[in-house]
C-alpha cells in the first residue's frame, strides 16, 4: 500500500507501515499534550478499534531489539571475512 505522505512537521518511523493486530488497520502517529502515540487508523464503514494509543517511544524500542536480535555473531561475521 501507499504511504499517503507526512503530514505535520513530525515524522513517525513507523507511521503507515505497521498494523493493529486486532483490527488490521495502518498506524498512523500523532503528537498530543502528554507525547507521541501510534493509533489505528479511522475507518467510517468499521465499528472503531478499542486497542489504547501506543506511545512512539514503546513501539521504537520494540523495533530496535528486533534488529538487535537480528545481527548476525561477531563468530559468523569473521567467518565471512
């Protein structure tokens, strides 16, 4: 899909690209008064989602241990060398 573009001064890393595991939709970020939070996306033929906001800090900490996990030991990296 599409991303359908930035919209404010704020970029969200993962704004558009991940999705809400209860009802399907895209996350879309936003700034209010007390910080940053993904929420899903409005839909006007769906009933709306009950899933809380997420703040930003949450969901980019969880992408960071995922590539965490995902790098490859200093043991197969020498053996590429």
């Amino acid at each position: 899909r599409a991303d359908t573009g930035e919209k404010g001064k704020r970029k969200f890393l993962l704004r558009s690209i991940v999705y809400c595991q209860v009802c399907d939709r895209r996350l879309t970020g936003e700034e209010q008064r007390r910080g940053s939070y993904y929420r899903c996306l409005p839909n006007p033929h769906k009933e709306k989602c009950k899933q809380p906001y997420v703040p930003v800090a949450l969901l980019d900490s969880q992408l960071e241990a995922l590539y965490e996990r995902l790098q490859p030991s200093r043991k197969l990296l020498e053996l590429l060398k």
